[in-house]
C-alpha cells in the first residue's frame, strides 16, 4: 500500500510503499527512527 508520511524534522511529506508490517514497525518506532533504519541499510537513497 501506498501512504504519505510528514516528517516534522525534515518539514516535509514523504510517499512510500509499504507492507502492513512496516507500517506497524512506523506506529511502533515512528516515521523518523524508521527512516534512519533504512538509510544505514541502503533501502532509500535521499
């Protein structure tokens, strides 16, 4: 699924495809912490 993400920090709306359980691991973590995940694996470029 589709959804759009703001990022307070950034000041900015993000779009991303996610599964249903990433989107847990967002309610869980938060948008930001989840991001900082995925940019030290290399799973997005910006």
């Amino acid at each position: 699924m589709v959804k759009r993400f703001y990022i307070p920090e950034e000041d900015k709306w993000i779009t991303l495809k996610v599964s249903a359980s990433a989107l847990k691991n967002i309610n869980r973590k938060g948008i930001a912490a989840v991001l900082k995940e995925a940019r030290a694996k290399g799973f997005l470029t910006k």
